[in-house]
C-alpha cells in the first residue's frame, strides 16, 4: 500500500497541498480565539521533537546519540548552528549557513554551486551522501544532477557531526555529516511576513505560520512559504524558487507526540552549471588578461537548469513511563532535474574557448524509516541508557545523461556571440557520448548503544550490523559503439564505536573516541572480482566547556582517519574495464588516505550585548596509498588551514535601543586543482558584515517590525574555486540581501 501512495508524484504534491489547505483554514479559524497555553516539551529521540531553543548557543543536540544528551557531554566533535545565527548572517543557502563552522569547508565551489546543491566538504571527505534531514538520509545515489536541496527559511537549525556516524546511521564516508532540522509546529501563536530586495536584482518573500488549532493545544499547525527570483553574478543567468512546507502535530498529553511534515518545491531556474578551465582564471591569458567574472561560458538560448521536488513523512515519539520510550521517523522524498549546460574545455590562444554540451535528465524516489526504543535503568551504581532500533532505506535512481564533445561551437571570450544553434545531446544519435543509467540502493541495519554513567565518568559504547544491496545497470553509447554494465552487489558491515569522558562540576568534559564507517562502491576489478565496502576509522581527543557563569560553548578536538580499500588505478595500464563512464583503465582497491588535523570552536553570548562565533581548522590530508601521481600529494579541492570570526552587538542605551551590528571574516587557504599538486589555487580571505533594526524597542506602534541588512564577500573580493583543472570558477562577488519582517 504504501508503495502504491508513493508511485505517483502527483497524487505527493497534492497531498502537501491538502495539508497546507488544511492548515491554513484551522489556523485561521483558531487566530481569533487561541488560549496563552504552557509550553509542552516532548523529549524525542531521532524524531527531535522538541521546542526549538533560542539563543546562539544550543545546549543539546541528538544527532551523535540518536539520545538528548547536552552538547557538552556529546563525546564526539558536533556544531550546531541555530535559527539565530542563520538568521543573524541571513544564509540563504545551507552553504552559507556553515561559513563560521569549523572542520567544514561550506563552499567548496566558491559559493555559485551552493545556489544549486549543498555541496559540503567535512574533515577533507567527499560531501555525496552526507546530508540528512530530521535524522534520515536525504540525498541518494552516485549522480549530483537529482540531489534535493533544502530552503534554509524552513530550517531550525543544523547539527554538523564530524567523524564516523555508521553506528547508528549506516554507510557514510568517514568525514561525519550535515543533519538539518526543519521547522516544527510551536505550542505559542507565531505569525511571519517578510519581503526582501538583494544584489542582481533579487526580490523574495516568505512567511511562517504557527500556532495551536484547538483550545486545548492538542493540535499544531505550521506553514512555511518561499518565493524569490533573481540574477546572477554571471550573465544571462537566473535563480528562482517558489517552495512550501506544511507539518501538523498531534500532541494527546506530555507522552505521546505525532508530527507529520511535508514540503513541496520548485526550482524553475537553478542558476549556474558551467565551469571553466584553470588556464585564464588562476594565470593570464595569451593576451595578457584573465576571464571577466560576469563571462557566461553557455548560450541563453541553450543553457538551463530546473528541479522539482516533494516529501512527506512523520515523526513519532511515545515515552511508556520513565523508563522505556519508543520513537519512529520516516519520509519519502522524490526529486526530479533537468539539465542542458555548456562547459569550458580547452583555451585555444589568444582567446577562443572550446566548449563541452552536457544533457541531463532523471530523478530519484527514496523512502527512509527508523525505529528504535530507548530503556533508562540503573544497575548498581551504573546509570544506563539504552538505545537499540532498526532502519531501513531505500532509494531508486533514474537518469539519462549525453554530453557532446566534438560538435559544439567555440566562443570567443573577449568578444562572445550566443544565439549560435546548438544540438541538445539527449539522445546516443545527437551525443558524444550518452548513458540511460538506473541504481537501486537498499540498506537494513540493527544498532544498538549503552551510555553508561558511573558518577562523573561516561562510557559510551554501540553497535551496528548492516546488509547493504545495490544494483545497477547501464548502457551507453560513445561514438556509435554500444557498451553495457550490470551489476547486483551485496554487502554486510559492522561498525562500532567506544567512547569515555569525564563531566567536571565547572561544565568542563574531556573525552576520547574511536569509531569506524563503511560506504559500499559499485564495480568489480581486472579479475571481475566485485569492489569492497570503503572503510575509515578514527581516533579522536578532545575537550568541551560550556561555562556555568555565562552562555557560551568552546570546544578542541584532534582527529586521526584512515580511509581504506580506496580505489586507485591498475598497475597495469593495459587492464581495461566496462565502468560507469564506460571502458577504460581498471582500478584497485590498494589506495589508502590519511586525514590528521585539529578544530577549534567558540561561540558565546558574553553579555551586554556582544556576541561571538569563532572557528579554526587545520587539515593534514594525504594520499598515503596509490598506483597514481597523487600518491603522497594532498587530495584536490581541500584547504589545509581555515578560520572564522564572527562579532555581533545589540545596543543597550535607549536612544539606539534596537540596533544591531554584526561583522565577520573569513579565511581559506590555498588549495590544489589537479592530483599531482602541481596547479597551486590561491587562498583568500573575505569580509562579511550585518545591521539589523527592531522598531518596536522604541516605536509601539510599530512592534513586530523588523528591518535587516546583511552582506557577504563585502570588499568584493575576486576569488576562485577548482575542483580540477578544467573544472573552476570564481566565488560570489560582494552580494547585499535587505529584507523587512513583521512578526505579530
């Protein structure tokens, strides 16, 4: 039955769309007669299905434990950035949310991708795969062009863990993950309209709806919008959206807690998807000049992005007595793009440009659910609390992809003409190269935990078996020659992790940790022999301090990851495989990676008005095994040194009663665009600032009013991101967003 629900797409979006109907009817009748009702905490386990908090500084966080367990006690390096601070520095976008956090590198795209995807790099790790939302996997499969991105005006916070997750997650590269909170109904009457007007032309407005339908508070509603269109620092190039999320919660009595969230999107134009090759952006060209930063290497008349995409699903938590609990939490989410984009290839001197045509088309269904109980019990002196559950997730993912490589027309930089006709390659007949490609993936696990507390002391230990499956089939077409691969692989794994610190009375906790992951990867080598899960391992120490006497949180970590069985080439050249590309050199399992490094964290509340956010990372990456040129080289794309600062100030005198100012900066260090370290991408460092104005500390009649300010990349600085030496592009240039709220 519920497979049948899910099949159609349509009959998804009509149901987010009766929900929202429905709520904003309830609501609306509720307005005019709403009880001032107690605020309802209901503890929650994956589901997190309590209140908000408020403030800069989080206290808890259940993403490491799948527990509540205070931050500070969490014995795993964890941030958390709350709806303050996204707010405070107004991140449109998940990328922009993540800039002052440490041990992430938030854009690693320079900014213009992260309009697209939240594409996150965490402790050097690969970023596919790493999101999750509401504690389940949001993002499926080994192609980008379908990956959902989430609105950050419908998030609560976001709870980054850096290391392996797998005990209680499943497969997952070893660099941790991103797990967005989306926004959940308020026991207290909430009522948000904002309009707002940016740099290129951008113009947007959201509002959020939120309160109780019944007297007696045991019915929620929330209701979330988004509309904005604007362009782009590139020519001839748009972003648009329009998205809604509603969610209902179903609160019986203090025990008993049932959310259901849906949300729907609609990206119509999702900005830029070409890139440019190093030659001309990190050294000049022939004529003695670089690329304009507005140079749009595609034609209006061809290039194009746009997504759809819909979920639904439910959180559950109900608390027996005082020991025992269970919790439930599923979605399904179903995400559909299309793509036509023109890419730089090769400069011809002076200044000619070849280009590349890429088609793209497909989509990606996946349904994820998580059950688990949690028993709190004593034996002895020992204080335990037990979590053990069961999750599942499946996801199907569809795509067509063609790229022309020999036929396109070449376009002069100094003097561009679009309009030139352009052949789409979406079919083997108008392409290069064209692929029709399906993927399955399947996962089931069984965790298990024990968070043992003897006095001050914390052992925490868990467990975790997991049978993974994933097929795949291909067929592709390369110059008129047919090839095709098939492939069922299937997994088990088990992982662990173990970890002890000790909770000092002054809010001081020292910890130490081991933990490993596993990621399963499609393909078979020379002997036909099937690839191996990717398995990492850690070892992590480090300190946390949440002070008794103000609101602030610090934290210090090391870490030390060893990513084994990586794929490197044959040692034999002449060894040719059928491989998702289609033929071409085999590869092994001996590659090997070492990621060393230390985090540094601050944020604090230090009162009379000023706040801080502080970060600091330091990366060693490298290559310790492979049959490649990158052996013993630091991997592309990854900087060795990052840090963040961030100052804010509320004014406290009446005559400036409301104003606030905030400024940050921003540094990341150099990077590498090819294996072999031999193309050097300069670091850069960024200025950010914001002024906010609430009009009701001095105007009565305006309260609820608010005015905000906020810039990025203020000195607009020219800057510029490679994720390979074909593959680069300038970060955003300075970007001003002014938005007017009212709150009532």
């Amino acid at each position: 039955m519920l497979k049948q629900l899910f099949s159609n797409r349509r009959a998804l979006h009509a149901g987010c769309s009766a929900l929202a109907i429905a709520l904003i009817a309830g609501g609306a009748e509720a307005q005019d007669n709403v009880t001032e009702l107690e605020r309802i905490t209901v503890e929650g386990t994956s589901g997190e299905q309590e209140e908000p908090e408020v403030g800069l500084v989080a206290k808890r966080t259940s993403a490491v434990t799948k527990t509540e367990t205070p931050l500070v006690e969490t014995p795993q390096s964890v941030s958390v950035v709350t709806q303050q601070q996204i707010e405070e520095q107004d991140a449109q976008t998940v990328g922009e949310a993540l800039l002052y956090t440490p041990g992430v590198f938030a854009e690693p795209g320079g900014g213009n991708d992260s309009q697209r995807y939240d594409f996150q790099s965490i402790r050097g790790q690969l970023y596919v795969g790493s999101h999750y939302v509401d504690g389940m996997k949001a993002t499926f499969g080994v192609g980008n062009l379908t990956m959902p991105q989430f609105d950050t005006y419908n998030i609560e916070r976001i709870d980054v863990v850096r290391g392996p997750t797998s005990v209680l997650y499943g497969q997952g590269y070893p660099g941790g993950m991103i797990n967005i909170i989306t926004k959940r109904p308020t026991a207290d009457p909430l009522r948000e309209v904002t309009v707002g007007f940016g740099s290129y032309g951008e113009v947007f407005g959201t509002f959020d709806l939120s309160g109780p339908i019944d007297e007696e508070g045991q019915y929620l509603y929330r209701l979330t919008g988004v509309a904005r269109h604007s362009d782009n620092q590139i020519n001839f190039v748009e972003d648009e959206r329009f998205a809604i999320a509603p969610s209902f919660t179903w609160a019986p009595d203090e025990d008993t807690s049932l959310t259901i969230l849906g949300s729907y999107q609609r990206d119509p134009e999702g900005g830029y998807y070409g890139s440019l090759p190093e030659a001309g952006m990190l050294t000049p060209l022939a004529d003695g000049g670089y690329i304009p930063r507005d140079f749009f290497v595609g034609d209006p008349d061809f290039d194009m992005f746009e997504r759809e995409q819909a979920s639904i699903g439910y959180l559950f938590d109900h608390r027996f007595n005082d020991n025992w609990k269970v919790s439930q939490s599923l979605r399904y989410i179903d995400t559909t793009a299309r793509v036509q984009a023109l890419s730089g290839a090769a400069i011809i001197p002076p200044t000619t440009l070849l280009r590349s045509a890429l088609f793209g088309e497909g989509g990606t269904a996946s349904l994820t659910v998580d059950t688990n109980a949690q028993a709190d019990f004593a034996t002895g002196p020992l204080d335990h609390t037990v979590l053990f559950g069961i999750d599942y997730a499946r996801s199907v993912w569809d795509q067509d992809l063609g790229f022309d490589l020999l036929s396109v027309p070449p376009i002069d930089i100094r003097n561009p003409v679009y309009g030139v006709p352009i052949t789409v390659p979406n079919s083997p007949a108008t392409a290069t190269l064209f692929s029709t490609t399906r993927e399955i993936l399947e996962q089931t696990g069984l965790y298990i935990q024990d968070q043992i507390r003897w006095e001050n002391v914390m052992l925490t230990v868990g467990g975790r078996y997991d049978i993974a499956s994933l097929e795949y089939d291909r067929t592709s077409t390369f110059l008129g020659m047919d090839t095709s691969l098939s492939s069922v692989q299937n997994d088990t794994a088990f992982t662990g992790r173990a970890a002890l610190s000790y909770i000092f009375e002054n809010g001081i906790v020292p910890y130490v940790s081991y933990s490993t992951s596993f990621v399963p990867i499609l393909g078979s080598d020379a002997a036909g022999d099937a690839f191996v899960p990717i398995t990492g391992k850690q070892w992590e120490a480090g300190i946390k301090y949440a002070p008794t006497w103000f609101d602030g949180f610090f934290a210090a970590s090391i870490f030390d990851i060893t990513l084994e069985n990586a794929l490197t080439a044959d040692s034999d050249p002449l060894n040719i495989c059928i491989g998702q590309t289609g033929p071409g050199p085999c590869q092994v399992q001996s590659g090997e990676q070492r990621f060393r490094g230390l985090e540094l964290e601050a944020k604090a509340d230090l009162g009379s008005g000023f706040s801080l956010l502080g970060a600091y990372t330091w990366l060693n990456a490298e290559i310790t095994e492979s049959n490649g040129v990158d052996l013993g080289k630091h991997p592309v794309n990854t900087p060795e040194h990052m840090a963040s600062l961030w100052l804010g100030y509320e004014f406290q005198n009446d005559a400036l009663a409301g104003l606030s100012l905030g400024g940050g900066v921003r540094y990341v260090g150099p990077t590498f665009a090819d294996a072999a370290n031999t193309v050097e991408v300069p670091g850069y460092t960024l200025f950010d600032a914001a002024l906010s104005y609430d009009f009701g500390r001095r105007f009565d009649n305006l309260d609820g009013m608010e005015l905000a300010i906020n810039a990025t990349n203020l000195f607009d600085k020219t800057y510029v991101s490679c994720g390979g030496t074909n593959y680069c592009n300038y970060g955003l240039g300075r970007t001003v967003v002014g938005r007017l709220s009212w709150h009532w």
